[in-house]
C-alpha cells in the first residue's frame, strides 16, 4: 500500500492542531511554515534568550499561547518539521517549496493550508512615509525584538487586533498617542447580540479598552484620515483627521501603525484551482469550503484565518477539522460526537466574526475615494489617480486589466496591501459593485524567490 503523505502549511494554531490530529491518527505529516519557530502570527515565539513571560507576552490568551506551543513540542519528533521554509506553489499534486536557495516538489495524498491571514489596509495620503507599518509589522517588532516603532506611537484603522496591539505597546512601556477608529462607537452597540454568543471574548476587548484608557491614550471613534504628515526625508512627522463631530484634528507623533481587521492569505488556494465566493460583509473574496474545511480542489483542506478570519481560538477548531476531513477522506475513520462538537463551536465563533464585521466594517467608501495623488501600491508607486486613468482612459473593465495598465498588485506584496483598495477604487469609477470589479488573480511565485534559486532533485 502506498502511504499516504499529508502536508500541512503553516504552524500557528490551526496547522499544530492539524497536525496534533494527524499524529494521533498515525500519520507523520510534513509541517512547512515560513517562520523560525512554531506558533504563527498571533502566538509568535521571543527569541533565544528573551525572558518574558507568556501573560507579558499574550495577555488573556497566555494560557492558549502556552498549550499551542506545548503541544508542538509533544509533537515534534512525530512530525516532518521544516521551518523558515516559504510554500510557493501547488501543481500536479505538489506542493512547491523553497529554503535556503533550493526548490523542492513534494507530493502529498492531502494538503492542509493554515496560511493564516494579513493586514487589510487603507490607503491614506503620506502612509508610504517612513515610521509607518502596518499593525502586523509593528506586533513583530514589539514580539520578535522588543522594540517600539517610534517614540510616540498613534494607531489608526479598526478592528480588534487595533486595540490589542495598543494595549500590548502600553503594557511594554511605550508612548501610545492616540488609537483612532473610524468605526463609530455605536456600531459596537447595534453588534453586541451577535458577539454576546462569546461573553469572554465580548468582555477581552472591553479589558483592552480599560487598559488604554487607565494608561490616558485618547480613543477617538468615527474618525476619517484626512494625512499622514512628514517628509520623504525624516519620515513621519504628524497625523491629520476629522473627529465624530467633523471637526480637523491634527497630532504630533512620529510612528503610525495602521489596519482594518485582517484578509485572509488566500494565494496557495487560488493557484490550486480552488474556487471563490464573494463574502459581502466582509467585501471581500473567500475560498469555498465545506464545514469541515474541503476545497472545491481535490486534496485541498483549508483552515484557521487563511480561510475566513475567524480568530486564533476558532483556528484551532477548523484545524483539527480539516485533519479531520483528510483522514476520513483517506479512509481514516473519525469520531462523528468530537466533529459534532467542533461544528458546534465553530458556529459560534462564526456568529461572533458577524457581530465584528458589523462593529468595524471595512470603511470601503474611503477607499474609493482617496486622493488622485495618494499612492495605493507602495510596491509599485502607483497612485489611485493612475488606477483611475486605467478607467477612465484605458477601458479597465476590472482589477487584472487595470494591473495589466498600471502594475498595481505587481509588486513584492503581490497586492497583499493594495488588492482590496484597488478593487474599490476600479469599482467606484465604473459605478458598479465591487464584486464586479473581480479580485487579483494569484500566480507563483507567491512571494519572490532568489534568482538563484535551483531545484532539488533529490
């Protein structure tokens, strides 16, 4: 009999408890993930030699960071552990990987990706100023090197990871100005229903409101970025906006770390050939799937944030689905009460994922309308009057053609950043939905490669 090969991408929750499961089954499968040690984004490890403490580190979520990590490492000599290893590509059965200037083609029986997810950005006038990062980046610096990204820090965008980043820069010691909102306060009441289906998640974000507010940062809600200030030669200086009230406010600081809730990494998923749907509340596009996490691509199993931005806790219910749905796929009998159980819980963390895209829904008028001279692709230093011109003069009838046009999307972030912006910004100028407008294609390599790069042959 053949073995069966299960690969599984990515090592924050969703693919350790993937591959927990697949362990218990029997099944030693490869873990691939692009980071130097396991946990992801959200339960990133310190480096050697750094000393802080998992509630330091985590806060509320200690205790889950803790069994993520111990889990791995109960795990570890069962597993085919390849870190700081970038999945590039899916074809003909294989997934495609890179590490240290060699490429490899490895065949697998299933692949489960938990790519996770990324910033989703807003385009605001000087935000390709040095000093500002996306909420993301500045996480990493604060985790991975202990450091604050300026000396009077202002966060802007909305969403639960903007309070939570604040928070966690309070609780290092760092100036945090301002956390900006352009979500109105009131959006949170109207949504309180559906995330009351979570109370200890409901209460968590009061708990970092209360943190900010103890340590006298401002918060300020249905905010509009009017700028972000400074110079191309000392970077960030200042920040412009409108309050509630309408009213232009202006703040000194030196750092901006910015982002409306999170997009998930969906590339691997659309190089497989797997299909999309658009997700109106979230006005985005989002691969299918079946509850258990089956693609529309045969083999394919998606799970955690890179397949619908549910939440790290929730990651790790639709890993241990998706491993789930491979094995019974394979022929592996599960146990139906444990995958009731999880379908149950996921429901629930769905509902809660309603009530945030109603508490801080994407500002996607904004979006389409940013200056002409505001740059959307700071890959490519394409402004959205450019983009606009793609319309207006070229006859872009969507976002491909108007990447054809302009290079928008074409750089080393492969419109990570500028994808959703620009989709709104074709769509505003051709007064059509923005589901008609389409999303950027994905091609590999799905993030660059060295040229010099040589395949394994091994």
């Amino acid at each position: 009999m053949v073995e069966k090969r299960v690969i599984v991408v990515g090592a924050g929750p969703a693919g350790i408890r993937a591959a927990e499961t697949l362990v218990a089954a029997g099944i030693r499968p490869v873990l691939i993930d692009e980071g130097r040690r396991d946990g992801g984004q959200i339960y990133r490890r310190q480096p050697d030699g750094f000393t802080r403490s998992y509630e330091t580190l985590y806060g509320t979520e200690a205790a889950r960071a803790r069994a993520v990590h111990d889990t791995f490492e109960a795990i570890r000599d069962r597993i085919d552990y390849r870190a700081e290893t970038l999945a590039w590509n899916v074809s003909d059965g294989r997934l495609w990987t890179a590490r240290d200037g060699e490429a490899e083609a490895i065949p697998y029986s299933a692949l489960i990706v938990c790519s996770g997810a990324t910033d989703r950005l807003l385009p605001v006038p000087g935000w390709n100023r040095a000093g500002v990062f996306s909420l993301g980046g500045s996480q990493i610096a604060l985790k991975a090197q202990a450091c604050s990204i300026g000396s009077k820090v202002v966060f802007m965008g909305s969403g639960p990871l903007l309070y939570l980043v604040a928070a966690q820069y309070v609780k290092a010691g760092a100036n945090v100005a301002a956390v900006l909102d352009t979500s109105p306060f009131m959006k949170r009441v109207r949504a309180a229903p559906f995330m009351a289906v979570l109370p200890d998640l409901l209460f968590a974000g009061v708990g970092l409101m209360r943190t900010l507010k103890t340590a006298g940062v401002r918060i300020a809600t249905g905010i509009t970025p009017v700028s972000i200030e400074g110079s191309d030669d000392t970077g960030v200086s200042g920040i412009r906006y409108t309050d509630g009230s309408g009213r232009e406010q202006h703040m000194d600081c030196d750092a901006v770390a910015m982002g409306w809730h999170l997009r998930p990494e969906t590339q691997l998923a659309d190089i497989a050939r797997c299909d999309f749907a658009f997700d109106a509340p979230t006005r985005q596009w989002l691969p299918v799937t079946d509850d258990d996490g089956r693609a529309t691509s045969d083999g394919i199993y998606l799970a955690g944030d890179g397949a619908r931005v549910l939440g790290a806790r929730c990651a790790e219910v639709t890993g241990r689905l998706a491993a789930m749905a491979a094995l019974s796929d394979m022929g592996i009998a599960g146990d139906p009460a444990a995958r009731q159980s999880l379908l149950a819980e996921k429901a629930r963390y769905r509902r809660f994922a309603q009530g945030l895209a109603i508490a801080f829904p994407w500002p996607h008028e904004l979006a389409a309308n940013v200056p002409d001279d505001t740059v959307v692709c700071r890959c490519e230093a394409v402004t959205a009057g450019t983009l606009r011109e793609t319309v207006d003069i070229g006859g872009a009838t969507e976002t491909n053609r108007a990447k054809s046009f302009s290079r928008v999307g074409m750089g080393r972030c492969q419109g990570r950043y500028c994808g959703n912006a620009s989709a709104e910004i074709v769509a505003a100028m051709r007064r059509e939905p923005v589901e008609a407008a389409g999303r950027l294609r994905t091609q590999a390599p799905v993030k660059p490669l060295s040229i010099a790069t040589v395949r394994n042959e091994a």
